[in-house]
C-alpha cells in the first residue's frame, strides 16, 4: 500500500540465513533511482555472500520494466565480480509478487 517505489536489499550468510535487510533507495511514484554503488557497498558492509534484491510497484503493474530488467543484470554482473551472488530480484504488486529469478532473468 505504498504510494512511492522502495527498493530494499536483503542479505544473506553463506548458509543463505538474513543477515540485515535495508531500504537502499526510495523514489517517486513511477520509479526509484538507484546507484549501484549503494548495493555494493551495503553488501560489502554486511559481509554478504548472496543478496536478494525486492521493489514494489505502486502503480500495480507486476511485469518488470526494461529498466527493472536493466537494473537486475547490471548489479549481477557488478556484485559477481566481488564474488556476491544475486539470489533474485522480486516486484511486489497488489499482493502479488513477480520473481526475476523464477522468470529466468537470472
């Protein structure tokens, strides 16, 4: 029931257990701007081996977008080369939600 998109990361210990989960961005309506290096360095502070990455969309639109899709394969690539596995990227929508991961983008 957000009005605003929020974007969180999830952290996870080498056994996959949470090790902190922390709103990295909040936005507007329609979009919310992240920096990569704000998921990088919140991965690096929390000792992270895996992360999982989550949004909502406040407009109810499930499907990701072209930047959603974008986003996700961009901070695969950037978290893989300091040896952190992206687990999944989930849009929540309407009680709902839509798996990255579970669509084959990951």
């Amino acid at each position: 029931n957000e009005k605003i998109e929020k974007f969180y990361m999830f952290s996870l210990n080498a056994k996959k257990k949470l090790l902190k989960s922390t709103c990295v961005a909040k936005g507007s309506s329609s979009r919310v701007l992240i920096e990569p290096s704000s998921v990088v360095r919140e991965a690096l502070f929390c000792d992270a081996v895996s992360v999982i990455l989550a949004h909502n969309h406040p407009g109810g639109t499930l499907s990701p977008s072209e930047a959603d899709i974008d986003l996700t394969l961009n901070l695969k690539e950037i978290l893989a080369s300091i040896n952190i596995e992206l687990l999944d990227h989930i849009i929540v929508a309407n009680g709902q939600y839509y798996s990255l991961s579970e669509h084959k983008y990951l």
